[in-house]
C-alpha cells in the first residue's frame, strides 16, 4: 500500500486540530493592552500544545518520506496516534479554564505520554510492514530522544499531581528537546535520493 492517503488524512486531521485549539483562546474584553493579561495562560498552554502538534507533524513527514510499504496494521497505530494528538484541543482548554488546576495538568501530561507511546507504537508497526531492512529502522538507529521523553512525562504527571503548574517546566523541556533539530530522518532521506 502506497503512503499518500494516510500522510492527506493526517495532515488534515493536524490542522484540524490546530484550527480546534486556536478558537479555543479567548478573546480580551476591552481593548487595552493590560486587557491581554487574562489571556496570558490560555495564549501560553495553547503556544505549547501548538509546539507539540507542529513537532508530531514535522517527524510524522519526515518519517513517511521513508516508507515505502504499510499494512493494516499501520493504518490503525496511525489513527491511535492521531486520537491522542485530537485530545490535546480538551486537555489544552481545561488546562486554561482552570487556572492550571493538578488534576487537568495530570490529564495533560497523560495526553502527551499516550500520544508519545501511540507514535512509538507507529514506528514499531511500520518496521514490522517493512521488515528488518526497512529505511526508518535504520534511519532512526537508537532513538534516545523517543525513549527519554516518556520517562520525563511521566516525572511531569507525578509533579502535577503533588505541586500543580511546576510540571510544565518538564511538559515544555520535552518540546524544547525536540525542537533542537534531530537530522537523522533528513540526512537519511537526502543520503538515499528519497523525497516526496
């Protein structure tokens, strides 16, 4: 089966998600600059889970740009991935409806350990379809970055549920960590003579 349908679906879905969380900020009542402070939380829990949805979709391009053959079986790890990342617009709102509250920041932090452990799920479908000399595989080599960033989410849901709003500082670490640029992916695609 060839990618290009998933990778439309996808990208669709994707900035269905972003369009969700956007309309979700609220607009400040009066017209003064000082007016924008109620706004602050929602513009910031809505920078990082933009952040998020940007970094899920820039891996998820450069990963199909390596595979050349899915089943089934990817199909669906696709849409659970998907699942997860359509979630972030709730867990976003209720982060910032609630001043950042334990509880909807422990929900948060699990929303992003499950969309993690759905992508790592993906990858691992996507080998299976390939078979061991599958690009990604190699191309993706030890992956420590994949691996670390659910141990620190989970440190974040353990943080949120004993101190609150502190376990943003390792919900936001993990995207910082994945916005420095990994080039394996890219390196691989333009080593290979691969591209859309």
């Amino acid at each position: 089966m060839r990618t290009s349908r998933l990778e439309a679906f996808s990208d669709g879905v994707l900035a269905i998600i972003i369009t969700i969380m956007v309309l979700e900020l609220h607009v400040p009542e009066g017209a003064r600059l000082e007016d924008l402070a109620d706004s602050t939380t929602g513009f910031l829990t809505y920078l990082l889970s933009f952040v998020y949805i940007g970094i899920y979709w820039n891996n998820h391009h450069h990963m199909f740009q390596l595979v050349r053959r899915i089943d089934g079986t990817v199909l669906w790890a696709n849409l659970h991935l998907l699942f997860w990342l359509s979630l972030f617009p709730f867990s976003t709102a209720w982060m910032d409806e609630t001043d950042l509250a334990r509880t909807p920041l422990v929900v948060y932090g699990i929303n992003l350990l499950a969309a993690a452990l759905a992508y790592f799920l993906l990858e691992h479908a996507i080998f299976r379809a390939e078979g061991p000399d599958g690009l990604l595989r190699r191309a993706i080599g030890r992956d420590v970055k994949g691996k670390v960033s659910p141990l620190i989410y989970v440190v974040g849901i353990l943080t949120a549920a004993v101190a609150g709003w502190p376990a943003l500082v390792f919900y936001t670490f993990v995207a910082a960590m994945w916005l420095i640029p990994d080039r394996r992916l890219e390196s691989y695609v333009a080593e290979h003579g691969l591209s859309d």
